[in-house]
C-alpha cells in the first residue's frame, strides 16, 4: 500500500503477469491482422461465453472488432451510423474475447 498525493492510499488489486500479457497482446495482433485481411466479409462469430454473432466485419481498431449485423427490433448496446445500411447496427466486440471466427460464403 502507498500514499498518493491528496492523502489517498492505492493497493493492486490484480496484476497480470507478464507471460499472459504477452500471450494476450499476441492473440490481439493475430485476430486484428485477420479481421482486416477480412474486411467488409460476413463471418460467424462465437465468443468465449457462447454468444453467437453473424455479420459483416466493417472494422478493426486497438483491440476491437466492428461488426455490422441486421437490426432485429432491439437497440441493446448496438449504435447505428449514417455511413452504414439502415437494416446494420455495429457490435463492438474485444477481440481477444472471440472464440471462433468463421468465413461465411456468400
């Protein structure tokens, strides 16, 4: 425990070691460099807690995957954009939460 200016105390809580740091920055770089390589394709997304998502990939950015997916009458934590079809919303997605990306053909 320390003291920081202003009186207040600071302790970690969690820290994360440095061979998961590096593993996670590693899947980061591989599904960011896939992601853009696949720009613009529809995919099958399956996260680490079973989520499924199918969309199109718009973009990939520090760590996150944009994916356009077809409005089904709900709002949840999607947000629209006037540069993208009225039938999309853009998911954001943490890239090293994803499971399984899979290509669709279309």
């Amino acid at each position: 425990m320390s003291f920081q200016p202003g009186g207040y105390q600071q302790q970690v809580l969690y820290q994360a070691e440095t061979n998961s740091i590096q593993n996670l920055k590693s899947i980061r770089n591989h599904l960011h460099k896939i992601c853009s390589q696949h720009a613009n394709q529809y995919v099958r997304i399956e996260t680490l807690d079973g989520q499924v998502y199918m969309g199109r990939i718009v973009n990939c950015d520090r760590g996150l995957m944009y994916l356009a997916v077809r409005k089904q009458g709900g709002h949840r934590a999607f947000f629209g954009s006037p540069n993208y079809n009225d039938d999309e919303l853009i998911l954001t997605l943490v890239l090293y939460e994803l499971l399984v990306i899979t290509l669709l053909y279309t």
